[in-house]
C-alpha cells in the first residue's frame, strides 16, 4: 500500500531539486559513460511505461470522483460480500437467540460471528477509504514523476493492476470492465484483495513503491557545491569521513535503487543498474560501487575547486600588478635564480665575514666584486 505522506512530501522536495551536473559526474570512472548510446534499461522503461499508461488514463477525467467512483464490477463485488456476511450474521443472531444458557460455548460461538462480521464492515469501510486515498495519490505521484524508476517490475506491474491500471497481455489494452478495472476481491475480515494473475494480493501487505530520493541526490550536490567552493584538496581522512558519510545516508533499499536508477544522467551508473536488473549484482554490492565513485567524484570535484582557485588568486594578482604599473610574474614563484647560486651565495658572504681578516687586500677586492655580480643575478 502506497504511503502517502512520504509521496506529498517527496513532491515537495522535488520542486527545490537541483541538476546534479558535471560536478558530481566528473569523477566517475568511464564504465557506463556509453549508456546514451545504449538501449534504456529494461526496468527503467517498464516503469516509464506504466507511468505513460496512467497518466494517459488520467489525462482523460475531470474530477477525482470519475476516478475514485467504484466501477460496476467493483460494486458488485462489495455487494455480493456485504450480503453474504449479512446472511452469516443473520442466522448466528437467530441461533443465538433460541438459546437460553449465554454461557454455552456454543452460544459466544454465535456471537462472535455476529461480532466478526461487524468487525469486517468496519475494516471495509476504512480499507474502501483508504484505497480511494490511496489510489488518488498514486495517480498523482505518477503524474509528477515521484516513483523510482528502479522499482522492480513486479511490484510497479502489481501497484498498477491494484489501482485498476490493468494491462496483464502487455498489450495497451485490457479485457476487464471499462478498460481499467482493478481484479478486486473482499477477504472474509473485510480486508481488500487483488487477483493478479492467480496470486492473491492483500493490500494490507503491499509493499509501497519506492520514491525518488530528491533530498537524498540535492545534499550530494550541495556536498560538491561547498567541496568546489572551498578550493582544497582532499586528503586520505577527509575522504574516509566522507565515504562514512555517504554510508550512513545511503541506507535503505530504496535509496540505493534510487541513486543508481533514477539520477542516471548526473551519476553515470548505467553498467549498475544492468547488473542489477540481471540479476548479477546484489543491491548491497551496488551501495558499494555507487559509494566508490561518488568519492572518487568529490575528489576530482575538489581538485578541480582547488586549481579554480589558485588560477583566480593569480589573475587577481595580475590585475593588481597591472595596476601598479609593474609586471606581472606567477604569484606563487620567487625571483629566477638557481638554488645552488643562492645556496653558494649564502656561503660566500659567511666566508667574507669569517676570513676577512686574514685576506690580503686584493683577495677581499675579489670577493666583494663576486659578491656584487652575485646579487645582480638574484635581483
């Protein structure tokens, strides 16, 4: 059964989403990067299909009561419950009512069958709202793109048939009553279920589809944003912090398939989802190389935040020089001069101090002369 506070809240979230980009590509390794080219992924373009099918149907109603209105098959099948459980309680009442001893166990036999079918109308009648709530919302969240599209096909095939999109031969069409009928069944406690190809689905148990996880990709880009901003490299313990990080946010099902089926052009994961849908990767081992890469993606993006700096620094610098009416030199290099030069320069002028005395004067005339072509040379 969809939730449907997590949908309105996921629709909320979409609106302030922002484009991944570059920045968190960047750093991804090149597995993948030909999936433009390629042939959409199986389980992506069945859920494109679905969403394609009900928002085609919902294009064509005015109200939500044209949607939400039982169908014929529908309220037949609620009848046909609401009289038989009728009759039930009936002759319990009447068998209950020609015993005189009330604490014949055959007598609270009686009377929690009456009992039971009260419970059954009252779990039907919430359960009849419930899905009418529920059915409105999962039109509306196909409608505004909210369901991942890493939702496994059977489940996605069986929601659909559930709300009345019924499309069993694949074919664009359907057999059932006035073309979206949904294969309702009522359970003796009143619980709702779907005959989908012969297996019973309560909808009780219906796993809800997973949604896109916008929050979850927005706080990966605002991440990369501040990383590329900052203009520092990244080193071994801020990466494993961040690798952490992504650990712990990265944690549901949901949000794995997510990150891996839905943001496919940002986060180039197109061999994952393959693998995935084959059957040849558990999710956990996906979680793993998602992770893998969208570290090695904010080291580049850091790298590059940093040489976007430093090449800033120095145009300022630049400008400023300019200003001045100087040249203008790399910032972050001194005068052109050989170390060595510099080194012996060192040494030649703590030598004049320290052998001055004991020069003759010629030799002194010598050292200084050096000396002075020494530092024209560093200037």
């Amino acid at each position: 059964m969809a939730n449907n506070q997590l949908i309105k809240g996921a629709a909320l979230t979409s609106k302030k989403f922002l484009d991944i980009g570059a920045a968190v590509a960047s750093g991804f390794s090149r597995a993948g990067s030909g999936s433009q080219r390629q042939q959409e992924n199986p389980r992506v373009a069945k859920n494109k299909a679905i969403q394609s099918r009900v928002n085609s149907y919902m294009s064509k109603m005015k109200t939500d009561m044209d949607f939400t209105s039982f169908s014929p098959g529908e309220t037949a099948t609620m009848r046909n419950f609401l009289v038989g459980r009728r009759g039930e309680y009936a002759r319990a009442a009447k068998a209950a009512g020609e015993m005189t001893d009330t604490t014949d166990p055959k007598y609270m036999e009686y009377v929690d069958i009456m009992q039971g079918v009260n419970n059954s109308f009252v779990n039907l009648s919430k359960q009849l709202e419930s899905y009418k709530q529920g059915k409105i919302d999962y039109a509306q969240g196909q409608s505004q793109g909210m369901f991942s599209k890493g939702t496994p096909d059977q489940l996605a095939s069986d929601t659909a048939a559930m709300y009345g999109f019924w499309d069993h031969d694949e074919d664009k069409s359907t057999r059932r009553e006035g073309g979206y009928d949904s294969p309702f069944t009522i359970q003796q406690n009143g619980n709702l279920g779907f005959d989908v190809d012969g297996t019973l689905i309560d909808y009780n148990e219906q796993a809800p589809l997973g949604l896109k996880d916008y929050k979850l990709a927005n706080s990966i880009v605002k991440d990369n944003e501040n990383a590329f901003k900052a203009g520092k490299l990244q080193n071994a313990s801020s990466l494993d912090a961040y690798r952490l990080q992504l650990e712990q946010s990265i944690s549901t099902p949901d949000q794995i398939q997510s990150m891996i089926f839905d943001f496919n052009n940002q986060i180039k994961t197109r061999d994952l989802q393959d693998a995935i849908t084959r059957g040849g990767m558990e999710l956990l081992d996906a979680k793993d190389e998602l992770i893998n890469r969208l570290v090695n993606s904010r080291n580049e993006v850091s790298r590059k935040g940093y040489n976007n700096a430093r090449a800033s620094s120095q145009a300022a610098y630049d400008l400023k020089q300019k200003r001045k009416g100087g040249t203008t030199k790399s910032k972050d290099t001194g005068p052109s001069y050989d170390p060595k030069q510099y080194e012996a320069a060192k040494i030649a002028v703590g030598l004049e101090k320290t052998l001055e005395e004991n020069l003759t004067t010629a030799e002194r005339r010598k050292i200084v002369t050096y000396m002075v072509e020494l530092k024209n040379n560093l200037k």
